[in-house]
C-alpha cells in the first residue's frame, strides 16, 4: 500500500528527472501531493524534496514499463510531459499507478477513467499543435542563418526537431519558443535544444524584408475574394499563429491580411 503523503517532489524537468520522481515515490511506497519542475516551481508552504536525476534509476524505470507494459506506455509518457496541462507529472505518477496495479497494459483503452482521459486529451493537442506547426512556422534570412519565432501552447520543439532538421538539414536554423523561453539549434554538424531567456531576433534586412513583402504579395494574388471565408480560415489557422505568420502581418499599401481566405 502507498501512502499519500504532504511531500512535493521537485526535479529538473527532464524525462530521466521524472522516472527519477517515480523511482523515489515505488521505493519508499509513498505518493507525493505534487510534482514540480524546479524551473517553473510556484512558492509551496509544505515540505519539499529535491530528486536528483540518477541515469541508472531512470534507466531501471525506464526498463520496467517497457517491459511490464510496453514501449507504446512510455513514449505516451514522454508525449506527456511535454503538454501544458498543470500537475500533469502526479497524473503520470497515477497513471503508473493505475497500469502497475490494475489495468496493465491496458490502462491507455480506459477512456472512462478521468486520469487516463485527461491525459489522452493533452497528447491529442500537442500532436495536433506540432502537426500544424509544420506548416505554419515561416522562417526569415537573417545574417545567413534561417531564423523563426513560435508562441505554442505545448513543449512542441521535440517534436519539430525531427520534422526541421530531415527538411533542412545542411542549414544553420534557430527555431525560437518565446512561450517556454527556448530555442531549437541546428546546424549540419549538431543539433540541440537550448535555453533562450533572452533571445531577440535582430531586425531584418532589406534583401529579407523584400522577399516578406513578395510572399505577402503572391498571398494575396492568389487569393479569391469571393470566396472569402473567415470562420474557415480559423477552424483551419487559429488566430494565434497569425503573430507569426509573415503573410499575416500587415504591409503598407497592400490590403489586409485578413480580407483573403488563404
């Protein structure tokens, strides 16, 4: 039996870090009343207790889901990590929990149950965000160097990893996550996710802002006006990719982006 306990869990935000919080709460039969990333704790009044990242428990954890309820379970539990859902690691912890002690490998096909729903949910937006990212992200040229800023909702830059760096992969790129403060850097040698605090992209130069204006040209040219269709668009292109989107700002003496259907 598991004793639920006044105790926060505090670890560094990685995956290894999280299998090493669940490492900690299996050994000691103990469930903590929370699991926060020591980067983006809020104050906590009760007792805490820092979890070190040990390669060799995250690796027994690791090694024991995939073998007790398969690979599927734990690149579901990579996924949610990286969603923005709040207190989504004591929903993992459970998540184990519920799998390790009554459903098994099963524990994903129970939809009804409020845990594995939530979950589930928030996988489903972050896929869907990283999947439409693919399409919306607009890089510019700047000092030779491909260069784009994102605002997502979820930790997606794992995921665009993959998809940017097969797409260009003898480019110096930087893809920017001004929501969580990070940077995914490319080059053709190496590629990494780094920590971006304060990254400001400079100012782009003529030659660039020339070929923005030819790209808000050729969106609007191509556009019919009497098809016009702005709930489509949305349900399409949400709203809050536009900040983004070089054909979504506004140019001078063209007319405004958002006269067009895309």
């Amino acid at each position: 039996m598991f004793t639920a306990t006044d105790v926060r869990y505090l670890y560094d935000g990685s995956f290894n870090g999280f299998c090493c919080c669940v490492f900690e709460s299996f050994s000691r039969k103990e469930f903590p009343c929370a699991i926060a990333n020591e980067h983006e704790a809020e104050a906590f009044l009760g007792e805490e207790r820092s979890i070190p990242t040990e390669s060799a428990y995250a690796a027994r954890v690791q090694s024991s889901v995939r073998t007790k309820l398969g690979s599927g379970i734990l690149e579901f539990l990579k996924l949610s990590l990286l969603t923005c859902i709040p207190n989504k690691e004591l929903l993992m912890l459970t998540l184990l929990h519920k799998a390790y002690y009554r459903y098994g490998a099963s524990v994903l096909e129970r939809e009804t149950d409020e845990c594995v729903s939530t979950l589930l949910k928030a996988v489903r937006r972050l896929t869907h965000e990283a999947h439409q990212l693919t399409g919306f992200v607009r890089f510019s040229e700047i000092d030779g160097a491909l260069v784009a800023v994102i605002h997502p909702k979820n930790w997606v830059l794992p995921l665009l990893s993959e998809h940017f760096c097969a797409r260009y992969p003898q480019e110096n790129f930087l893809l920017a996550d001004a929501s969580h403060s990070m940077a995914l850097l490319h080059t053709p040698q190496k590629t990494e996710i780094i920590r971006a605090e304060a990254f400001e992209i400079p100012q782009p130069d003529a030659e660039e802002q020339h070929f923005r204006r030819l790209w808000r040209l050729y969106y609007r040219t191509i556009a019919i006006e009497q098809r016009v269709n702005p709930k489509a668009r949305m349900s399409h292109m949400q709203k809050r990719y536009w900040k983004d989107m070089t054909e979504m700002t506004e140019d001078g003496d063209l007319p405004p982006a958002n006269t067009f259907l895309p």
